[in-house]
C-alpha cells in the first residue's frame, strides 16, 4: 500500500515504482559501500522524473533515503530511528 500522505513526496507513486525506487537506491548504497566514487539514482514519479547523485560522503543520506522510501512504501509501519544519547549525572 502506498503511501496516503499528501505532503509525502512520494505521494502518488505505486508500489512498484516505490519498490523500483527502493531497489535502486539500495544498489547505489552497495555501490558506494563497495568503492565507487559516484551513484546517480533515478525514478519515475507521475508526470515527471527525479534523480539524484551521491558521493562516498553522501552515505548517510543516501541510507535516510531508503528508510524513507520504505516508509512511503508501507505508511502504517514507523521507522524508529535512534534518539541521540545523553549522559546522566
């Protein structure tokens, strides 16, 4: 089930372009895990595309970018991430 989130920019893609989209930036992912330099990144969204370019540096967004993609492609499920830790005194 997609996403039913209107201000989601991911609002309006199916599920299989959400899971086109996931596969491609996991591969980029392993792509940058594995050596090369840069990963250029595309999809199809209504009646447009988009894309994007990732470099070594960019793997920490390229990640947020799979979470939220899987996210969009299951909205009841919530992604937890970690919340930053503090020391006690």
């Amino acid at each position: 089930m997609a996403t039913t989130d209107i201000s989601s920019p991911y609002y309006g893609m199916t599920d299989q372009q959400l899971m086109a989209a996931i596969s491609a930036a996991q591969q980029a992912y392993i792509d940058l895990r594995t050596g090369k330099k840069v990963v250029n990144v595309s999809y199809a969204q209504g009646g447009g595309s988009r894309s994007a370019t990732f470099q070594q540096t960019d793997m920490a967004n390229l990640r947020l970018l799979i979470a939220e993609l899987q996210q969009a492609l299951n909205p009841g499920v919530r992604i937890k991430r970690r919340r930053p830790m503090m020391p006690y005194y």
